[in-house]
C-alpha cells in the first residue's frame, strides 16, 4: 500500500463536469451514465484511499476531496457521508487482500500453510499502510449506525476468509466450531496483530512473518481437539515427527 505522492487538485466551488448529474435518458445514455458513475464512484475511493495513506486516519473530507481535485459535495453525491465512503473503501481493501489470499492458498500444501497465509495477508496489509487500515476498520462517532455495518462487514469477511481453509481441517460434525470458531478467531488475529502494529520497533518484536506463524499456530492449536492426531500430523508441519539423518 505505498502510495505514491498525489498532488492535490484545484478545489472550485463546484463539481468538474463528470460530476455533474446526467441530462434527460436517451435512448442508451441511461446505462452508460450508470457506468460512467460507477466508474468515477471507484476512482474517488482510489483517490480517498491515497489521501488517507499520506494524511491521516483523522484526515477531513474537505481534505480528500482537495487531494482528489474535486469538492466535498461530489463525495457526498457519491457516498452519502464519510462512513460510506468508509465502507467502499474497506470493500477495496477486502478486495485486494482475497486476490492475494488467493494466490496464498493457491501455493499452500495444507490447511495450516493457508491459515497462516491468510494471516500474512492481513498483518500485510495493515502494516503497509497503518492509516488506511484504522479508517477502515474504526467506527466514527458521528454516524455509528452506518458506520457500525461498514466495521462489522469488514471484520466479518475476514473471518469468512480465515474460516475457509478450516473447513477442510474438521468434520461437518463440529457444527458449534464452525458457528463460532470465526468469530473468535477474528479477534485473536485483529487484537494481537493490532497490538504488535503498535508495539515499538525492539530487537524482541517479531517480524511480519513471524507474528503471522505465531498467530496461526494459536489459531490452529484452539480447534485441534476437534480434529484427529493424524490430521493434525498431516496438516501442522510442528506436529509431524523430524526426519532422521541418513
């Protein structure tokens, strides 16, 4: 998520003229305005994104919408207020992190390696930019209705994303791990990886990949008991018993 520098547009009083609201339908100018919109809905978030990265969490809307070249009353046409904006950004973020959970998983060779991939991803992405991660993930006091979905979304697709690989490690019969192994999982991984994001850079800290193991290992040994000694074997490399020397 490094971003490069973006340089803030002329801000006028009113809307360029893409932004403006489309003229009577015509035959097919209704579906191609609707594209046109969505097309500029996704270049905002692109640019609101940028302007949280080098700015801020706390960054205003006068602020992204100078940095995007355009007005704030553009980014409310478009999303309501600042947790809708809020939201679509987070929809990209979850985005790009189930392309690269995909390329992850596509490489793991067990449910474990996937795990753990999947928390690399995670950890990946707030570490790469901090400010987009607590803009994305925070609640604002001034909306929390709309905000509160936005936040719960959010969290709940990464517990969907981590609950998937597991799906493969248990037996259907382990209904009440599936009901709220999730969940629980979710706010191991955002507690610890949050506190170690905010812990001070020391010789001690982990790094990303080790914090990432760490997690994973603790996410993995909390289900164990619901799965048998040879599929943990099988599936946890820590489980299987070393080689010996030829």
């Amino acid at each position: 998520m490094n971003y490069p520098p973006t340089a803030p547009g002329p801000v006028t009083g009113r809307a360029p003229a893409h932004d403006a609201a489309p003229a009577a339908s015509v035959d097919g100018r209704t579906a191609r305005w609707a594209n046109h919109r969505e097309e500029r809905r996704v270049e905002l978030v692109q640019e609101a994104r940028r302007a949280v990265h080098r700015l801020g969490p706390d960054v205003p809307m006068e602020e992204i919408a100078a940095a995007a070249g355009t007005s704030k009353s553009v980014f409310y046409r478009y999303f309501r207020d600042k947790a809708g904006l809020q939201a679509a950004m987070g929809s990209l973020v979850l985005a790009q992190m189930q392309e690269r959970i995909a390329e992850a998983a596509a490489a793991a060779q067990t449910p474990y390696e996937g795990l753990r991939a999947m928390v690399s991803a995670y950890l990946g992405m707030a570490v790469r930019s901090p400010n987009v991660y607590e803009f994305v993930t925070r609640v604002p006091q001034d909306s929390q209705a709309t905000a509160g979905e936005a936040f719960v979304t959010f969290f709940d697709a990464v517990g969907s994303m981590i609950q998937e690989p597991m799906s493969r490690y248990l037996s259907p019969a382990a209904s009440a791990t599936f009901d709220y192994w999730p969940a629980a999982a979710i706010g191991l991984v955002r507690t610890a990886g949050e506190r170690w994001l905010n812990a001070a850079s020391t010789p001690d800290k982990p790094t990303l990949e080790h914090m990432a193991g760490l997690i994973a290992d603790w996410l993995f040994a909390g289900i164990s008991a619901q799965a048998s000694a040879a599929v943990i074997r099988e599936n946890h490399p820590a489980s299987r018993p070393a080689k010996e020397n030829p």
